[in-house]
C-alpha cells in the first residue's frame, strides 16, 4: 500500500479518539503514513497526540504524528479526512426532545429521524460545510469519511453541496448480528448478513450462518412464536408484519416509523421506548473517568495494549483498501445509490454492501426492497433531502417543508412551533439561518459530480 495522509477530525473525543487511533497505528499497511490530528480542544488534542506518539512507538507503526487546532494547517495533501464532530452533545440532544414536547410531540428517540434529525444535523451541517470549504480547497482528491449523526444526512450534505466525496459509517450491522444471534442462540460473528435500505433503518436481505451457510430466515420465522417479551418487541412485529429483519433495534428504526407518536394510543409504552437519558452527572463522571485512564495511558503508567482492538468502525479499514486496491467487501457503508438498490432514489444516500479498491467504493447491487418497505425509506428520503437542503443553504420555509413531511408530524402549527423553538435554542450553532437564505445559497457551491 502506498503511503497516504490521514487527517482525524474531532480526534480529542475520550469516546471517539483513542479507537480511531489504533485503527491506523495498529494496521501495518499505513507504515510510512501521515496521521494528521485536528480538534477545537488543545487539551484534549495534546493528550491523543501524546497516546498516538506511544501507539507509534511501542508498536513500531512508523507513522508520522501532526496535530493542531487548525485544520486548515493538516488538510493539504490529505488522502482521507475523518470527521466526527459535535457540539455540547448530550445538552443539545436534551433540548431536540423537549422544544417538540413542549408542543405536545413525544419523540421516541430524538437523535436521527423526527423533528429532532433535522435540527441534529442542521447543527453538525453547520461545521461540515465549512470543512468541505476547506478540503476543496486544500485536498480536493480527498475522501471525506464521516462518523457524525446524523449519517447519511450529513454524508448526503458533503456529497451534494459540499462538493467532496463522501461516505458514511456506522455498526450496525453489528448490532443487527447480535441481536440475531442472542435470538437464536448463536455467536454473532457466526451471522452475517446482507441488508440494505437506509442507516438505522435497513432490511435484512439474507442471514445465514458463517461455519454451516445456512439461511437463518426459518429459525427466526419459528422465534416469532417465542420471542423473549423484553427484546425489542417494535422489531418482532414490523417483522411480523412486513416479513423481513429490521436493522437495528428499536429505538433506530422507531425515528422512522409513522406509528410510534400517537399521543391518544401512546405506542411508546407497548413498545417499552424509553426517552433518551440525559444524565449529565452520569455523563460527565463517564468521560472524567475515560480521560483519566488515556491520561494514564499517554503518560505510560497503564499498558495500551487493550487498545489495540481499535475502534470496530471501518472508515481506516476502507482507506487502506482504497491506497491498496485490495478489491475488498464490506458489509454497510452509506454512499449515494447508483442503481444500487433501483426502487430507492438514485444519489439518495443508501446504506447497502459495498466492493473497495483503488476505483473508490462502489454498492453492490442489491435488487429492488419490497414495495412497502421501499415506500417507508422513500418517504424518509423525502424528508432527508428536504432537510440537508435546507440546512445546508439556511433556508427557513425548506426547513419548516421538511417539518411538515415528517410522519411524526401532524398539525402545520405544530410544525411552525417547534421550527422557532429550534431555531430560538439552537441558535448560536445554526449560522446559516442568521445569515438568511440568498446569502447562505451564495455560500453553496456548483457541485462537481466525483468519482466514488
């Protein structure tokens, strides 16, 4: 594999950092790479700089270490940009629950899909663009990999206006294994699957069992009878009722269902879902204490050697697939459909298998959804570029259409209220929306087509 450049956006995250870290600094393919790290938080990024200068060390990477507080200083040159940013995450997503409440609108999760995943990613677009900005203009060659919520919205923003090429990441699939092998009684890395649709929200196409190849669809048909009351009860019945496998969990694949909310019939409860915990004391005694052990660990009075497993994320794994044309297979990346899935939107963002080399990365085709699951990611796609649109350029009336063509929503005034809710609390990290729409549109570029 060549040598290649990878710059980690957000890399100071306790959560985040010292798993990406070991992704490059742990594969012997990026030997005689560039490791590039950004973050806002020059405490935070002096820490990781100083564990990934162990990792390198220790482990015999021989990758070279930057660091800064300026992306604009690491992006020239770069192969790969990483991001994964947020802002006061936990507080932020504690207001994306409550402004709809308050205006009698119970979410079930409030973090990707509802009125909430248009003001999560409004906020993250925000800071996406602004480093596609800079990529076209420091590394236009580059691969923007992005790990921030909402995935294929904020993939869908750097692709269409942010003029990069883009994919997006997520596990899962992995989820999806587990929760199928604790169905069945079998090691989840003996699953695998094929799925497709959207991100948190795919179908599982087929499921078979690694060791035998066996089709794992009639034992989890025979489990309907038995399934455990407490296990994702939302997934047994839209199983149930549609005939295949939802990806991944409840409390995704709730943010995209029409029949979650119903304030009269309260569905939540049947469904056991549980508003989101805002928990900052909880929060913030978690991260005080993962900042002590990578302390620790950067200072070389704990061994690093658990870090190795890396983060299970994939996003370095394609890029040294990419830098070493390894023509390899990947279960889920989130990319624009090229025919991918044909009843689905074509340059909508699809989370389907994908084949990896030096051409970039392309899905694999995966034929038609049935129609009434196609109709639901559909519906979600409507909504999703109405969003982004929105977001990306500032304009007000878009934001508020995208409001209106959420199934969660139901009343127009409703809409317009928890709009200027958001906009109101969510101000400071929503720019785009002060600057108004002719001057935000001026900022979106003419978006080259690249070559995934």
């Amino acid at each position: 594999m060549k040598a290649v450049k990878v710059v980690v956006i957000g890399a100071g995250s306790a959560d985040f950092g010292p798993g990406i870290l070991a992704d490059v600094l742990g594969n012997p393919a990026f030997k005689g790479s560039t490791l590039a790290l950004v973050d806002i938080n020059r405490d935070s990024l002096n820490l990781m700089s100083a564990l990934a200068k162990r990792m390198n060390r220790e482990w015999a990477s021989e990758v070279a270490i930057e660091a800064s507080v300026d992306r604009k200083r690491m992006l020239p040159e770069a192969d790969f940009v990483i991001v994964a940013v947020e802002v006061e995450r936990m507080e932020r997503w504690r207001l994306d629950f409550e402004v709809p409440l308050k205006h009698g609108l119970r979410q079930p999760f409030s973090e990707n899909g509802g009125p909430a995943g248009f003001a999560h990613a409004a906020r993250n677009i925000a800071i996406v663009m602004g480093i596609c900005e800079d990529m076209r203009r420091l590394c236009p060659d580059a691969w923007f990999f992005n790990y921030t919520n909402p995935v294929p919205r904020i993939a869908l923003a750097a692709s269409k206006y942010g003029g990069v090429k883009a994919a997006g990441f997520c596990h899962g699939i992995g989820i999806g294994a587990e929760m199928i092998g604790r169905l069945l009684g079998i090691p989840d890395h003996d699953v695998e699957l094929k799925a497709a649709g959207l991100n948190h929200f795919t179908w599982v196409l087929d499921a078979r069992r690694k060791s035998t190849a066996a089709d794992l669809y009639p034992a989890l048909r025979r489990k309907l009878k038995s399934w455990p009351a407490d296990f994702h009860p939302l997934t047994k019945d839209v199983f149930e009722t549609f005939g295949l496998f939802p990806l991944c969990g409840d409390s995704h694949i709730a943010e995209y269902l029409p029949w979650v909310s119903d304030p009269i019939t309260k569905p939540w409860e049947k469904y056991r879902l549980n508003p989101p915990r805002f928990d900052h004391a909880r929060s913030q005694h978690r991260r005080e204490e993962l900042w002590r052990s990578m302390l620790a660990m950067a200072r070389g009075e704990e061994p690093i050697d658990e870090l190795r497993e890396g983060s299970g994320e994939r996003a370095c794994h394609v890029a040294a697939a990419i830098a070493g044309n390894s023509n390899s297979y990947e279960l889920a990346i989130n990319i624009p459909n090229e025919g991918y899935v044909p009843n689905l939107p074509q340059g909508a963002i699809v989370e389907v298998p994908v084949m990896v080399s030096a051409l970039g990365i392309r899905g694999v085709p995966v034929g038609c959804l049935p129609e009434p699951m196609a109709e639901l990611c559909r519906r979600q796609i409507a909504v999703a570029e109405l969003a982004v649109k929105a977001a990306a350029t500032g304009d007000r009336r878009l934001a508020l259409h995208a409001l209106l063509m959420d199934p969660m929503v139901t009343d127009m005034e409703r809409a317009k209220a928890i709009l200027d809710g958001y906009l109101e609390v969510h101000g400071d990290l929503l720019p785009q929306f002060r600057r108004g729409r002719a001057a935000a549109s001026r900022s979106v570029p003419r978006v080259r087509t690249p070559n995934r």
